[in-house]
C-alpha cells in the first residue's frame, strides 16, 4: 500500500456474472477482451485500486480486488464493457473477504463451472494474473491465492475423476455434432476461429469425429496455418469464408469478436447446416434462423444437454471439495499469520527487553549468578508464552483484529501499523 491509502479500509471482493442468472446474449454485454482487461487495470490504477484481477470466458466475467466497496470494482467493470450497473445488479453477484476467496476456489476447480468439471477456466485465471502482474497490480495477498487456487485444481483433476467425460465446450460441442449428425465422417466441417476454444475444438473434432474434410478460417491466416500443420487439416482465406459456408454441413463459429461474424447475409444455401455458436458475446446473428434449414444451437443450449457421465462425475464432488477445504483452509492460516506476525514479532522483543533488564539486575545482586543457565530458561519461557498467543490467534474463533489490539495495550507495543504511518 502506498502511504496515502494506509487509512483506507479495504476489503477483498469478488464481483461478476455467469451463466447462473445470465444468459448468453447479456453475459456477451460484460465480456473484456484482451485490449478491454488493459483499460480496466489502467483505470483502476488511475482510481488507486492497487491490486486486482480480472478473469473473462463464455460463462463468466469477474474482477477479485480490494476495494473500500464493491461498487468501485462494479464501474470499472461497466465503464469497460457494454454492461450497465442496472442489469448488473440484476444478474451479478458480490462476494467478500473469505466468501471472495472460497467463489475463487469453486471457480478454479471446475465446481462452478457450467460443465462440471470444466478445467478450461483456471488457464483464464492464469492469464488474468500474469496481465495484472505485468502492470504492477498483485500484491503478496493475491499471488498467494492465485497459486493456492491452481494448487488445489492441479490436485482436483490429478485426484479425482471430476474431469471424465465432457467436462468443456469444446468437447461437449463435437459430442453433440458426433449425436446430431448422421454419417458425420462424411460431411463437410467449418470451424470459424482459432482461438483457444476454437483450437480445442479442432483438435476434438480430428480424434473423434474421424473426419477428413475439416477447414479452417481465421482472420489472421498464419495461426490458423499453425494449427492445420499439427493436426492436418484445411486453410482457406477469411475472403473465402461466404463461399466455405456454403459448402459446409456444419459450423462451429468460435470468434471471441464483439459483434456478429456470422448473419443470413452471408448465407445462400443449398443444403441444412447445423451452427454451433462457441463465442460470448454471440459471434453468429439470431437471423440466420430465418433461413429455412439454417439449425443455431450456442453455449447455453449445449450446457443442457445431459451427458452419461455428468452423474457419475457428480459423486466426485465431495472428493474435490474436501481438497478444497484443505487448500483452503491452509491459505487462510496463513493470512491470518500474515495479519498478526508482526505483533508476535513485537511481542518477542517486548519480553527479550523485560528479560535483559531483570537478569541486568541479578546480575548485580548475585556473586555465583549462572548467565548461560539464565539465558536458557528464560528464552524457553519467552517461546511459550508467545506460542500461546500465536495459537490464540490462530484460532478460528479469535477475533484477531481484537486480539492483535488487546495485547498490543496490555505490553504497551508499538503498533506496526501506525510504526508505518510515523515514517
């Protein structure tokens, strides 16, 4: 913290939406995209909120920071994005302190995910952290938790079999064209789009669709060419891509564009074509229901469909959260050490000065006074003494703040905080 904001009483917060309340086209009004999550942070500093993190998918976007009230994080949010605080507030939810750091948690390891077990989301979260620590924005607090949180998904899908089965978008997209499509080795397939969804996808759609006839279009060609040398498909040219559609049986549009890539203008067809629509916001215009054997299916539809396996992975939740609890449980251990360490430090001193005073004066009163005897005992005294106020702080029910004041009044110490304010 920088020295005018030592007065600030901050709180760690977690605001956002997800697929829970909103649905596709108003979660698409709140995504940041990679230039959007640079402007968030730029404002936020600009408005000395110092340390924050910034996570945006298809089914969520969300900011964890400190802040004095939410309603700080809220409006860096809406000023960045197409959302307003009114729909905000109809859909989005706050969390605060340890409810902020368990939502991240749930996040994380797939639990809160629209498909159980989605593992997609802790990449986000990664690329959240590394755009906030290049900008100066994490602070010890946040980096202890980002990593406490990858940990603990690390450990959930090493651990358990939350992850079996269609446990992403990408993969519950081609379970539903392997379903939906008759002779779907046959059939010529269209992937729009080469980001990380897209490129998942693809990869899902070569080693399980048994398919030969897959092309590729992406605005810039030369990742797209990146991906078609690994996994042996199709390029063709974004110019190309009215005519590609034409010939498609099927499109997966995959984009990440903020407005409509994908609109019936595009469309003369001569033959049905299943849509799926991976992106948020949209990327494929509702229109193109209009035409006659044009199917759109997007991320919420797919979200429903019911997968063999989701009961089975469901029994797994107990598993994941148990090693969630113990993650959990050791970050806040040690944010609550962090918080009274100082004082323990503190209080150590206070009776090393009590001790070398009284055994200056028996020093003087006694001609056989033993020093190393006396240094022994007393140090042994000064280490349980101070282990019994660490374990009361420890405590789950300590209220430390309290605490951390009592004793400070009681040995006369020298807060670290106002130690900070007189330099």
């Amino acid at each position: 913290m920088k020295n005018g904001n030592l007065n600030k009483h901050l709180y760690f917060y977690a605001i956002g939406l997800s697929y829970k309340k909103a649905d596709a086209t108003l979660r698409g009004l709140f995504a940041i995209d990679q230039d959007a999550r640079t402007l968030v942070l730029q404002q936020a500093k600009n408005e000395g909120i110092e340390h924050l993190l910034l996570s945006s998918t298809c089914n969520r976007t969300e900011i964890y920071g400190f802040a004095e009230h939410p309603y700080q994080l809220i409006k860096l949010l809406c000023d960045n994005s197409k959302g307003s605080v009114q729909a905000f507030q109809e859909v989005g939810y706050i969390y605060k302190n340890k409810e902020a750091v368990h939502h991240m948690f749930r996040v994380g390891t797939g639990l809160d995910s629209q498909i159980l077990g989605d593992f997609e989301i802790i990449s986000q979260l990664k690329l959240g952290f590394a755009a906030s620590k290049a900008m100066g924005m994490v602070n010890a607090y946040l980096e202890r938790l980002v990593n406490a949180v990858i940990q603990a998904s690390k450990r959930v899908k090493t651990e358990t079999e939350i992850s079996s089965g269609a446990t992403s978008v990408s993969f519950a997209s081609v379970q539903y064209i392997i379903k939906n499509v008759s002779d779907i080795g046959s059939k010529n397939i269209l992937l729009f789009g080469t980001g990380k969804i897209g490129r998942n996808t693809c990869e899902n759609l070569v080693k399980h669709s048994k398919n030969e006839q897959i092309t590729l279009i992406n605005r810039t060609k030369d990742k797209a060419e990146r991906l078609a040398r690994k996994l042996n498909v199709v390029v063709k040219d974004y110019a190309d891509l009215h005519l590609e559609l034409q010939n498609a049986d099927v499109v997966v549009v995959a984009t990440g564009a903020q407005n409509p890539t994908v609109d019936k203008t595009l469309l003369n067809l001569k033959k049905p074509l299943l849509i799926l629509d991976l992106s948020v916001p949209r990327n494929v215009h509702e229109n193109v229901q209009d035409i006659s054997g044009v199917s759109l299916v997007d991320l919420d539809q797919l979200s429903q469909i019911t997968d063999e396996t989701l009961e089975k992975r469901k029994v797994h939740i107990p598993a994941a959260e148990a090693i969630i609890n113990e993650v959990e449980s050791e970050f806040i251990d040690w944010t609550k050490q962090r918080k009274f360490a100082p004082t323990i430090h503190a209080l150590k001193q206070k009776l090393n000065q009590i001790k070398e005073s009284e055994l200056m004066v028996q020093r003087k009163k006694m001609n056989d006074f033993n020093e190393e005897q006396a240094e022994l005992i007393s140090a042994r005294i000064i280490q349980k003494i101070t282990n019994h106020f660490a374990s009361h702080l420890k405590d789950d029910d300590t209220l430390v703040e309290e605490s951390i004041e009592w004793i400070e009044k009681i040995f006369q110490l020298s807060s670290p905080q106002k130690q900070k304010q007189s330099h």
